[in-house]
C-alpha cells in the first residue's frame, strides 16, 4: 500500500490491526483477520468507504458456497485483475476492513475487490464500498438466533438492490428468495445453479401461496415463475450464450460446477475471457481446507464442512464410495447455539457406511441418526473417531467450529490452553 495516498490516522489504524493479526496467528487463536479488522473499525470507523476507494467490487452472498464462489471467482478473474479479497472468509464488516488492508494503491488500474459478504451484511457492506456486480447464490435456514428469517433477509435485499439500479446482478433462478430480491434489479444474470433443499422456498414471497416445482422450474399461481436461465448446468458443462463450456474441477460435487457457473456469470460481465477462466478454475484442489485428502492414522480423508441442511444435501454427493463417514457437530458461537435443523437433515442416506457421530454435540447427532435408522458409534474426539474407522477411505464433515478444530489438530497448532484461549476470544469479539 503507498502510505501517501492515504491519511496518518487511517495508517496508524492499519499498523495496529496487522500488529493484532501477528498476534491471533502467534497464538493461534484465530484466521488473523476478524479480531484486527474490530481494532482497525474501533481506531477508523470508515474504513471499508476509505480504503476501497476507487476499487471496483464484487460481493458474492448467500446461506452456502459463499468461500468456494468466491475463491472460483478470484482464481477465475485473477488473469486480468489484481485481486483484493477476504481469503480466509472472515465475511462480515471486520474481515472485510482488514482484507481491504492489505490492497495495493500502485495497482489502481488493475485492481478488483472479490469478497464474500455475510448475508445480514450485504446491504451494509455494498453502500459502503464501490459494488459493481453483486452474486446472490441462495437463502436457506441457518443460526435463526443471529440471522433473520430467509423471507425477511430476501425483503431486504430487495430493498437494497431496487436502491441500487447501477449494481449489476448475477442471481440464482432456481431459489424463489433470490429471485424475488433480484428481479428488481435492471440487469439480472440469471445462472440456473440448482435448489435442492426447497424447504424455505414453498411459500411465494409475493402472495403468499404455494409454489409448484417441477422438473422445468417452479411457479406459483399469482404469476411469479422461474425466469429464462441465461447460464445453465449441464453435468459437468455450461452453457452460456449459446456456447458450451466443459468445467472439469478439481473440486469434488455436482454444486461446485454450479459454482463455478456463477464464477463464470461474474467473468463474463468483467469482459473476462471463459476459457481461461475455466482453466483457472479447474487448477482448485481445496478452499480454506476443503475438499481435500488428508492422511490420518492409515486413513485417507477428505475433509468437508457443512453447517445447514442445505449444504448437507450438497454433501451427499460428496462422500460418495467412502465407506465411513464421520459427523462432527458443535453449538459454538460462530455455529449458532441452535443445532436443531440436524432434523431437517436427511440423514437416512448413509445407511450402509460406517458413521460416527462426534464434536460436542455428538450425543444430539446420535438421537437424530437413531431416527434416521443409521447404524452408527459415538466418538466426540474428531481425530480419536476418524482413528477408530475400520474403512481407509473416510468424510469427514464438520460444522465451522468442528471443521476448524479438526484443522488445527491435524497442523499440530491445538493445545488445551491455546483451545481455551480461542473460546474465550470467539465469546469476547464475535
């Protein structure tokens, strides 16, 4: 960053925020962005406006994919831009602050902001910053203690986005809550990226009614219907504009081709050419830990992380042939404290695999996989529960604070004090 560009204040601001960010990555009690982005609003409350000044941004929202989108989004634009993002998907005003930190003045030219924004932040976040394109992916149920209700959060990004004609939109036809929120928009890219858990999506947002799905859309009585899609899925290719596109990701699942989707809707609104983005997109192994295999006690381990219903039917297609699967699920703060919507699961499809429910909610798991009919052993220890799989092919999944657990235990950074030491700062500063 070029010191003269911006004031002394807003300087010593950053100075003391990457100061606390050495800090929460010494002690590893943090990703070193959200605690240091609180210390830089505290010192310069305008921040986010001063810092991205003059920066063109993308804001990518939604209940799931918000961290892949946006890191196929980056990865698919980073040929042409240089890129300013929240990479450790810290995605609310703090982590975004923080983010914008580290931007480099002397690129101007070539510079883009590609940042995946909470869904109760969108509006917040887009007034503040110079938002060119927002991407809205989906709305479904998720930490109801801290969030608003879906068809709320839909109303009021309606409200935002018909405030803002000049933002341009790249929306998911196939959620009703998305598309009563874009639909007021002038200019809507519509990307046919999928709904499989519809169960927030019944009820029409514009009459109350119910909407009919079927295998061409959805539509409700009252006239609001599933737009034209401009983008659409097609197994493993895109179709856009009349061309076809072959996506071959390094990700795993079906949705990551839907993401990828929207990644591409965005590229082609930046003039970005396809085909490279594809090939950038298609050198991704794993995002903030995702995806990938790790070796655990003679086990090869792919790590997934799924925090709602609706991301857990994404990750049934995920686990595929492994033959075990272990569920690890917390009520942390940055969980929500509510792990109620494990009803809302369809658990029944790991019937047949080896499951062990662990994490420090293992034993409301276990009540609803008995529900389920699933066979399945109770291990709270997530490294003890993978080490006590008979399969060498495991999933793990876990909710945020579980997968996060997991990931520290697995680089040797977890001790109980450092562990105390974390819960303590997610109660103070989330």
């Amino acid at each position: 960053m070029e010191n003269s560009i911006i004031g002394p204040r807003l300087r010593f601001a950053t100075a003391v925020a990457r100061m606390a960010s050495w800090i929460v990555r010494t002690l590893n009690i943090g990703e070193g962005a959200a605690l240091p982005g609180k210390v830089l609003l505290r010192i310069y409350p305008d921040a986010i406006k001063d810092l991205s000044r003059s920066l063109p941004t993308v804001l990518i929202s939604g209940t799931n994919a918000k961290t892949t989108t946006t890191a196929l989004c980056k990865e698919a634009l980073s040929g042409s831009f240089s890129i300013v993002s929240n990479v450790t998907g810290a995605n609310m005003e703090e982590g975004i602050a923080f983010s914008l930190a580290s931007r480099n003045f002397l690129a101007e030219s070539k510079s883009l902001g590609v940042f995946e924004v909470d869904e109760a932040y969108l509006a917040v976040i887009g007034t503040r910053m110079e938002t060119r394109i927002i991407a809205l992916l989906n709305l479904s149920r998720d930490q109801l203690d801290r969030v608003s209700e879906t068809r709320m959060t839909s109303g009021k990004w309606r409200a935002f986005l018909g405030a803002s004609p000049n933002i341009k939109v790249v929306a998911n036809c196939d959620d009703p809550l998305i598309v009563y929120a874009a639909q007021v928009s002038p200019g809507v890219l519509w990307v046919a990226a999928g709904l499989n858990f519809r169960q927030d999506a019944r009820s029409c947002p514009v009459c109350g009614g119910e909407i009919e799905f079927s295998d061409s859309g959805w539509t409700c009585s009252c006239g609001f219907a599933r737009p034209v899609p401009d983008v659409k899925v097609e197994g493993k290719k895109v179709v856009f504009g009349g061309k076809t596109i072959e996506v071959d990701l390094g990700l795993p699942g079906q949705c990551n081709v839907a993401n990828a989707a929207v990644a591409l809707g965005i590229a082609s609104l930046l003039n970005v050419d396809l085909d490279s983005a594809v090939r950038r997109m298609s050198q991704m192994t794993e995002v903030a830990g995702r995806y990938k295999r790790v070796a655990i006690d003679g086990h090869s381990v792919r790590l997934l992380l799924s925090k709602n219903p609706a991301g857990w039917l994404e990750v049934f297609d995920m686990v595929g042939d492994d033959p075990s699967v272990v569920v690890g699920i917390n009520s942390q703060i940055a969980d929500g404290r509510d792990p109620s919507w494990l009803w809302d699961v369809p658990f029944e499809a790991l019937r047949g695999k080896e499951v062990v429910a662990a994490g420090e909610r293992a034993y409301d798991l276990s009540v609803r996989l008995h529900y389920a009919d699933v066979a399945h052993r109770v291990i709270k220890d997530p490294l003890e529960a993978i080490s006590a799989c008979q399969g060498n092919e495991v999933t793990f999944v876990g909710n945020y604070t579980s997968f996060q657990d997991l990931r520290k235990a697995l680089d040797g950074s977890e001790s109980p004090f450092l562990n105390s030491v974390r819960r303590l700062g997610e109660r103070i500063f989330r």
